[in-house]
C-alpha cells in the first residue's frame, strides 16, 4: 500500500552527484502529462529532478563550510633548556634530576620527531595565572626561594612531603606552567592540533597552596582554569597516566563539574605513596563535582598493557564520550612503563601510543601532554617518543604482550564502575551479577608482520566497470550502480581521492574464490555470462533476493580482485590502510549459493587471501557494521579461531533479513571457532550512535584487542545509517568516523574497509567519505550530545556480554551498583523509598511520563540527570541517581508498584517498547490495536491512573508513519516490489541452517516484523510542540486532499502547509515541499495520504487538538465523514 513519504529534509550534502538540474521547460511538460503517468513514472520522474532548489542550497552552504573552516594540524613540542638549570643540591642521586628531559629531548631527535613537530617557544607563567590556581601567599613564598641559601632551600623543603629546592626552582616551574600556557592557546586557536610540553618539574602533585611530590605549581590545573577563563573552554577533561595519583589535580577540581579527572594509579590499600585513602575509587568528587573524579586504583605491581587498555576502553572512554570534553589534558608520567623502578608496572612503550590513540577521538583532538613523572631514564624517553608518535597520526604499533587484563585488574575496574555507576547512564549500560569464572580464550602470540617500507599512505580502489552490474526487470532497485559512482564522487568532490594512493582493481581468479567457495556455486554463477534474459530471471527466484545480468559475474570478480589488492597493498607495506568501493557487496553469500545482493563473499575471501599470502595463520578481525546480519561471513569462519567475527545488526526476534536465528547473540561459534562469533543482535528500536558507540566501548573493541589481530577487515555496510529506506536506523556519519578511528588502534593500523549494503546515496557518500578521512589520519568530528543507550540496545549488550564473558575475560566487568540498583522514588510524605529492582526489569518497566512537553520521537529522555546535564541546567546538586527523568517529584510508589504490575514477565522486553519496523517501498499498513492489549486497559485503567494522565498527555496514537530518519532522501532510492503479497512472504518456511530464509525475493527491500501475525509500524507523535501556534485556519473552501503539487503537478505523496495552504509534493517525489519549508520557515505540514501532521523543526509527528480543523477538513473530503474530537 502506498503512503506518504517522510518530508522530512535531509542532512546536508558535501558532494553533489547526477543527474543534473532539469529546466523549468521540462517540469512544465512533465506537469502537462502527469494525470497520464503511473506511479513509478511520477517517482523516476523526482529522482531524475535532484539538482534543484535544496540539494544546490545545501550543498553551497556545506562545501563553504568546508572551506571556510580552519582545519587545526600540526603537533606542537614546548622544550626549554632551562628546564634542567635545577637539580637536588644535596642529592645528586635524586630521581627527579636533569637527565630526564634531556634523554626524552635526544631520543626524540634520534627517531626524527622532532623534525616533524612545530617548535613552540616557551615563556613563563605570569603571577596573575598561577593565582588561577594557587594562593598568592604560596607564590610568594616560592617566588623568595630565588635568593635563598642551601640551608635555607633544605629547610624550606623539608615543610614539605617530598620535595627538594633549587635557586632556579621557581623559574623553571613557572617557565613549565607557561609552556603548557603556549600549547593550549596553539591549540584552542586551531594554530596547531595537540602538543607534548616536555618540561620540568612536574606538577599533578601540587596543592593550591603547597609543594608536594616534586611538584611547585600544578602545570594542568592552571592549563585547565586558563583554557577555561581566556578560550571559553566549558568542559575539560584530564587524564593523569601517571603511577603516582594527582592528588593534587583531585583537590582543586573535586567539587567542579566543569572539568572531569581520571586517574589511574598503584595504591595497594593505600600503602604506595602518597597514602592516601581519597586515592580509592570510592572518591568521586563532593558537591556539584560528585561524579567527576575518577580513580582507578591498582591493587597490584605487574599491571601491563591488557590492564590499562581495557580501563582506558570500558571506564574512561565511555565516560568521556558522555562527557564531551573541548580541550584533553594529558599528566603524561612514564613510571608506569616496564622497567621503572618507582611504578615496578610493565606497561609497554607502545601502549602509550595505543593510549594516546584512543584520546584522540575525543575534543577534535585538541590533546595537550604535560610530562609528569618517569624514572627510568630509557623507559620514560621511550614512553614519550611513542606518544608523541601517536600525537603526529604515526599508525598504533603491535603491543608485545596483547591479552586480556588481569584478575586483580578486573576487580580494580569494577570497583570503580561501581562507585561512579549513579552518576554516569553510560555505565549504566553494565548490569550486575557474576559473568564468568571459566578461563578465557588463549592469549594471540604477536608475530610482528616485517612490512617493506614504513609508508603512510591509504590506498583506494575504484572500477567505474563494477557498475555494469545492473537490474534489466528493476532500474530503480536499491543495489543502484550508481551507488559506487556517487561515493567516489563524493570522495573526489571532498580531495579525498587525490590524498589517497590508487591502487589498480583486477579480476579474481576461479581458485582464489575457491578459498571460500564451493566449485559448482562458482560455475553458476559464471553461466550467466552466456545466458538470455529469461534463463535469468529463472536463476534469480532461486535464491533470496538475488538479481542477475550478464555482466555481475564479472563485477563479483572486480570487486573480489580489488580486495585482494589491498589486502596485499597493507600486508606488504605499500599504503598503511585501504578502501574498497566496491559492488556487488558480499556479506550475504554463502560457500555454495548467492544470497540478498551477494555473490560472492568478498571480506571473507579477503580475509582467506590475506592469510594465503602471508603463509601463516594471520588472526584477521571481521566487524561488519552493515545493518543486516552477515550469514556468509558467519557460516564459513564459525569454526575457525583465525578470524574473529563481529557483527552488528537489525535482529527484530529474526524476523529482519536474513531472518535466522543464526544471528541471534547466543550463536558464538563451533568447534575451534567457539567464541570467535560474535553477534550483536539490536531488537525493537532505531539504533543510532549512542548505541553502536556503546556496542563498540562495551564488546567491539574490548575483544578485538584481546584477539590481536594482525589485519582488520571492516564489512562496511552503510544501511544503518540515517536516512536509509532499508535499515531505518539513524547513525551518522561522524559516528563512523568514530568507530573508524577506533579500530585504527588495533593491527598496528592495518585497516581494509569494503563497501557492502547501503542504499541512501546522500547517505552512504557521505558516511564512507567520513570513514576514509580517518583512515587518512584526519580528527575525527564533534559528535552531538548523546541520549543514553536505548533500554532494549542495553539488553542486547547485556546478553552478549554474558555469553561470551567465559570466552572473553575483557568483558567479566561488573557493577556492584547494578546488582542492587534502587529506584528512587519520592513518596506523598517526601519519605524516600528504597526498592531493590533487578536491572533486567528495570530496563523492561514502563518509563513514568513527565508531565508538559514530551521528548521528540524517535529520541529518549535519560533515566536520571547526569553530571553533565546537571551543569547544563545550572542544577547546583546532583539529582540523587535512580531517581526519575522528570524534575516532577510527585510520583508516589505507588506508580512503581502499578508499573510493575503491568509488566508481562512472559514477553521479551523487545515487546514492551515501541516497534521500530521500518516501511519500505511506501508500504505503511494501518494500525490494529491489538484485542488482547486493549482488553488489558479495560480491565485496569481504574487502579492505574498514572497511565490515564498518560494517554491524556499522548493523545491518540497516530498512524503508522516512519521518524523522519527512516526515510531521509529515499526519494534517491527506488524499491521496487514494495507491494509484495504478505501471504507469500508469510507462506515460506526457513530452509535450515543455510542461514537465510526462503521469503519473497523482496524480503530484504521491504522488510518483516512478526507481531503476532501482522506486521505493524508504529511512531508515537507529539502531542504538543511549540510551532503550533503557526497553523492558521483552514480556507473557508476547505481543503481539497486531490490537488497535485503546484509545482510540478505530481498527484501522489502530497502535503498541504498548514501555514499558507500550498500543496506540494513529498520526499519520494520532488522534495518540493522540503524546500517550501526551508524558504518559508513554515514549520507544519499535512498528508494527503494519511492525514498525519510533521513539524520540520521538531523532526517530529504531532497529534493536537489545535490540529483538528485541518484534519477533519482533510477528513471530510477524503472520507465523507467527519473524526472524533481531539481531546
């Protein structure tokens, strides 16, 4: 059944593509003729119309953008001599000597950095900036060191805790303090993107008003208050590597949202220096800074690279995320690296590359190191000459000791998820309760890969004959040719092309697909060059959603053989990292038949040349992000522990293509291959990039640097991505970039993504465009504010996280907070009321509405206020953490009680949310209130009047339509067979454990969802918003729902403004009601076809009863008849 498309506009585009803008004569013409045109007619008709009005609008107010914007480059080293004038005078064995610089300084030239790096001219820290942060009486007092004696300067250090005096002490601090001044107005004025301050003394141990632990003026605090006062900076984030904590840092900024401290550091029970219990994980900051320090507490010596990367990667990161820095600082102490004889840890130098890596996603990479401790002369050099490695984008090199983090630091990390798990809903994605006692997976044995030069370089291969392959029965179906042609358009557009290093495409041999593929499969599909049309489409109802012509056999061949190149292009040295645009994509394909658009399997194939050439059993790393499961890839490696397979993808409860339950979380391998299968199944919403940037913190990237992989293959599917017609999720393309440059951490870099689904040409441009930018070393983008993980996300995460915790000792991390999690709840006393919830209810129980204003669609309120929406709210203390979203607190527990009683403990949780099918092809099915649902509210609305407020604030649910993501630029979309009997589709049986099932050939366009039977859409619109005040009242000749487009005369998909009353055309057409809006500002608009109302700026539906004129108007004369009234 046809429908209204979404009018929604779409992002802006930074690429333009064909066809070309048509004249004003033809859309004349095209009016004349349009009662005479069919349907599909009028929508090739719009997509041949792309070029006008918005799409020039945006793309110059895009590419301006671009160019406009100064893009920050270069990394900064502050270094004086000066700083090594001072020195213990009654000591000269003290560890904190001269020596420390100057071999950090050497070896940094040894290797050629710093040739490479900006040199950035110190100068001291003024009086007035130190008073940032220290008392003026403590300055003073340093300040009269100057001009003391030897006995005087002993003297005057013994007040304090570990610290010697120098006549040159106080110049040099304040020359260090000044030179971390330097960098950060470099940076924050885009001068540079990071720097290194190699100074001395350090500073992380320094109170506001005394010396301590070698320390004379904190040099990051006073960065942090100057950011903040001189470059506006609101949020920023310190990371103090150091062995020793920054108590120093914890104290100035423990009761200051603005700027969050992460410390890890040995403490042993608080018997390693400085003796401090505020050094535990239990102090998290007092007042309005409850929730932003952070300590992570080493219970052990020992702790190595598995330790601190899966702290930085399940503790910090997500944390940081949520926070959203503008400006990270680095304590950059090296006596946590093997070897120093205060730290005894055995932290890799390549670690800290490895660490300093995953701090560049964060800021836009806006990092500032300060140089804090370190002891071992060599070990610290080498320790800040791989940083700064990082720092100049250099590729994260193999860490010698890859693994899983240890038991003690296991314990460590939970301890501290524990204590700041009230204040962050990025940690409240961990539930609680015991994972995993059993041994892990063996640890991988590094084998460094010797590579033939270093070059830096990322390769591309593009063949414009790959897009030969082509439907003859469907131009318009997703799998366009034109798929590959817009991205390397796009690339080209956005000088990403000339950046990259070509590299040739050819065609892959009958042997080299037998490394996947089974002979007679092959055969097959190398008989359809020779075949007529008619004997093809014969082949085609074979498989599941296959379409063949004469020439796909070929483009398979391409796109295999221009993997193969690649792969053998990174293995060998060449280019550090590859893209692959290429088609058809091949995740679908299994050993012995084609399947959803796949021939053959091309990652896959990749992945068994890779291991072919280097003669060996190369651990490669599949993560396929393609919004479909990849069955292929699954069933050829689920018995093989070379090749760790990650996927994450729509499930729905298997009703999503391929619909097997094959995809499911609990499928983790077979045989030797156990736990190297690792599903991400999302069930029952529109996932988007909270949720996969959880996925990746939380399992992603927690095993995969426990695999070690010595190449990472990425099946880059982009139909998760906003706007497309098939996934219907809304991930961005800054959340690829994202993900992308989280996997350049492993494999020391070498990355190979290929291009599989995706069927939003705007979209798909745009997100592999992000992704290549990475690849090429580029910052990755600022991601918006981020709504917490959507509860049903949190389930999925929680399942697979205990399925494969036996096999994965990275993901035994626990909450003890989340095991007895309480819900908060203020009762008609103001008493507070404790209620122990087991987590998995929790996340099932219906959400207590706020009264007024409701959330956007698609979008969900946070369970709780957390620190950072508290400082955005000026809210001076923190909301206690379980407590409800709503500022309203007259919930009672009564509402509590009444939800739980609710809740079916027979369904799954999917059940209880809203479904998020996605409509496909226009296909959009009335809603049925369900008999048994509607049986329930009868029997219990008198007890539950909180649900009664509730559907009072709602409204009537409106009918099925699609978020405004859904269906973002789908007019660049044909989907052909959009009104595929649901008998049929519902007729056909699963055939085994082949891995898809045999439904319509267009499943896997249009898409199923079992709901009992029936397959229903549902988004649940405003009932308020605050353009509502804009409708003016109907025409007094009423509305006519049959008018065409005023603009190009098109009869279907039609909106009428409720602003001015001009009809015009919808987003499967010509958009003309897109760019009505974006010219007019008029915010609300109507369908024709099912009278639902969308505002633009609220991205929004909206059910009011200030809207019921319009719609009983609209009514009346589609119906005959008039509707209900508003309430």
């Amino acid at each position: 059944m046809d429908s209204a498309s979404d009018p929604t506009p779409p992002r802006p585009k930074n690429c333009t593509g064909f066809p070309q803008k048509p004249s004003h004569n033809s859309k004349r013409q095209s009016s004349k003729q349009s009662h005479k045109q069919s349907l599909q007619e009028t929508r090739r008709k719009g997509r041949m119309d792309r070029g006008k009005g918005e799409d020039e609008m945006t793309n110059k107010l895009k590419n301006l953008d671009l160019k406009c914007k100064q893009k920050a480059t270069g990394t900064g080293v502050a270094y004086s001599d000066a700083f090594s004038r001072f020195h213990c005078l009654w000591d000269t064995s003290h560890s904190e000597c001269p020596e420390r610089v100057v071999t950090i300084v050497k070896m940094m030239e040894e290797e050629g950095l710093l040739s490479r790096c900006v040199q950035v001219e110190t100068r001291a820290a003024s009086e007035d900036e130190l008073s940032l942060v220290h008392t003026k009486e403590y300055i003073d007092r340093m300040k009269s060191t100057q001009k003391m004696t030897v006995e005087e300067l002993k003297s005057v250090s013994e007040d304090y805790d570990s610290v010697y005096l120098h006549p040159e002490s106080f110049t040099c601090a304040c020359l260090g303090a000044g030179s971390l001044l330097q960098l950060v107005d470099k940076v924050m004025t885009s001068e540079l993107l990071n720097g290194f301050s190699v100074c001395r003394p350090p500073g992380h141990h320094a109170h506001a008003d005394k010396m301590n632990g070698y320390c004379m003026f904190n040099n990051l605090a006073v960065a942090a208050r100057y950011a903040q006062k001189h470059h506006a900076v609101q949020r920023v984030l310190i990371v103090d590597w150091d062995v020793h904590h920054g108590q120093g840092i914890q104290y100035i900024f423990q009761q200051d949202p603005s700027v969050l401290y992460f410390s890890v550091h040995r403490y042993e029970g608080g018997s390693f220096w400085p003796h401090m219990p505020e050094s535990d994980s239990s102090a998290v900051g007092l007042g309005a800074g409850q929730g932003y320090n952070i300590n992570l507490p080493w219970k052990k010596l020992g702790m190595g690279d598995g330790d601190y990367v899966t702290a930085f990667q399940r503790l910090l990161l997500p944390i940081a995320y949520e926070f959203q820095p503008q400006l990270v600082l680095v304590a950059a102490g090296f006596d946590s690296v093997v070897g120093d004889p205060k730290g005894e840890m055995c932290v890799s130098p390549q670690c800290c590359s490895v660490l300093t890596h995953m701090l560049m996603g964060l800021a836009e990479g806006r990092l500032v190191f300060a140089l804090e401790g370190g002891y071992n002369l060599q070990a610290t050099a080498a320790g800040a000459c791989a940083s700064l490695k990082a720092l100049l984008g250099d590729p994260c090199p193999h860490l010698p000791c890859p693994g899983a983090p240890s038991e003690s630091g296991l314990k460590s990390i939970s301890d501290t998820v524990s204590a700041l798990y009230p204040f962050w809903t990025s940690l409240q994605t961990l539930e609680g309760g015991p994972l995993s006692e059993k041994e892990s997976l063996p640890s991988p044995v590094c084998v460094e890969i010797k590579l033939e030069s270093s070059s830096l370089g990322t390769g591309l291969v593009y063949d414009q004959r790959m897009m030969e392959h082509h439907n003859m029965w469907n131009s318009h179906h997703p799998e366009l040719p034109q798929r590959i042609f817009r991205i390397f358009s796009c690339h080209e557009n956005l000088g990403l092309v000339t950046r990259c290093e070509r590299i040739p495409a050819r065609l892959a041999t009958e042997d080299e697909l037998m490394l996947c593929h089974g002979s007679a499969h092959i055969a097959t599909i190398k008989s359809t060059e020779q075949m007529k049309p008619r004997d093809l489409h014969r082949l085609c109802d074979e498989y599941n959603s296959i379409y063949i012509s004469n020439e796909s056999y070929k483009c398979a061949l391409l796109a295999a053989g221009a993997c193969f190149n690649c792969a053998r292009a990174v293995l060998t040295g060449q280019v550090r990292n590859a893209v692959a645009i290429v088609r058809p994509p091949g995740h679908h394909a299994e050993s012995d038949t084609a399947c959803g658009f796949c021939f053959f399997n091309t990652a896959a194939l990749t992945a068994r040349y890779a291991q072919s050439i280097t003669h060996e059993a190369l651990r490669v790393l599949i993560v396929d992000w393609d919004v479909h499961h990849g069955n292929g890839t699954q069933h050829i490696f689920e018995s093989d522990c070379s090749v760790l397979y990650i996927s994450l993808h729509r499930y729905e409860n298997a009703t999503f293509f391929p619909s097997s339950e094959d995809a499911n979380y609990d499928k983790v391998g077979q045989g030797r291959g156990t736990g190297y299968n690792v599903n991400i199944p999302w069930n029952g919403a529109k996932m988007g990039d909270p949720e996969y940037l959880a996925a990746f913190h939380n399992i992603v990237m927690p095993v995969a640097r426990e695999f070690a992989p010595e190449l990472v293959l990425v099946s880059a599917g982009f139909d998760a991505a906003r706007g497309d017609p098939l996934g219907g999720y809304q991930v961005t393309p800054e959340c690829y970039a994202h993900l992308t440059h989280q996997l350049l951490s492993l494999a020391a870099g070498r990355v190979l993504i290929i291009l599989e689904g995706g069927y939003n040409l705007t979209s798909i441009s745009e997100s592999m465009a992000m992704c290549t930018s990475m690849l090429l070393g580029d910052t990755p983008p600022l991601l918006p504010p981020l709504p917490p993980p959507h509860p049903n996300a949190t389930l999925t995460i929680n399942n697979v996280l205990r399925v494969h915790a036996p096999y994965w000792r990275s993901l035994r991390i626990q909450s003890k907070a989340a095991v007895s999690f309480a819900s908060h709840m203020v009762c008609q006393h103001g008493a507070s009321v404790l209620i122990s919830v087991p987590e998995s209810l929790r996340l099932s129980l219906p959400s207590l509405k706020p009264k007024g204003k409701r959330p956007s669609a698609g979008k969900k309120s946070p369970p709780h206020i957390t620190p950072d929406q508290r400082r955005q709210q000026s809210i001076p203390v923190m909301t206690s953490p379980a407590s409800p979203a709503t500022a309203q607190e007259d919930s009672g527990l009564d509402e509590l009680t009444q939800g739980l009683c609710l809740l079916d403990l027979s369904t799954s949780s999917s059940a209880n949310s809203s479904p998020a099918s996605v409509p496909v092809g226009g296909a959009r099915p009335k809603v049925k209130p369900s008999p048994q649902r509607d049986a329930m509210a009868m029997q219990e609305v008198s007890p539950l009047k909180v649900m009664e407020r509730d559907s009072e604030e709602d409204g009537m649910k409106a009918e099925s339509t699609a978020a405004k993501e859904e269906k973002q630029l789908a007019s660049e979309v044909a989907v052909g067979g959009a009104a595929v009997a649901m008998d049929d589709q519902q007729s056909c049986e699963p055939e085994g454990a082949c891995g898809y099932t045999k439904k319509s050939v267009f499943e896997l366009v249009c898409g199923t969802v079992d709901m009992g039977g029936d397959t229903m859409y549902v988004v649940e619109p405003l009932s308020w918003c605050p353009h509502l005040d804009s409708v003016r009242p109907v025409p007094p000749g009423g509305m006519d729902v049959f008018r065409p487009c005023e603009e190009c005369g098109a009869e279907m998909e039609n909106w009428i403004c409720l602003c001015c009353y001009k009809v015009l055309c919808g987003r499967f057409v010509n958009e003309h009601m897109v760019t009505h809006s974006q010219v007019s500002g008029h915010a609300l608009v109507l369908s024709f076809a099912d009278l639902s109302v969308w505002c633009y700026p609220c991205e929004s539906y909206v059910h009011n009863k200030m809207l019921y004129e319009a719609k009983n108007s609209a009514h009346l004369t589609k119906f005959g008849e008039e509707i209900p009234p508003i309430n």
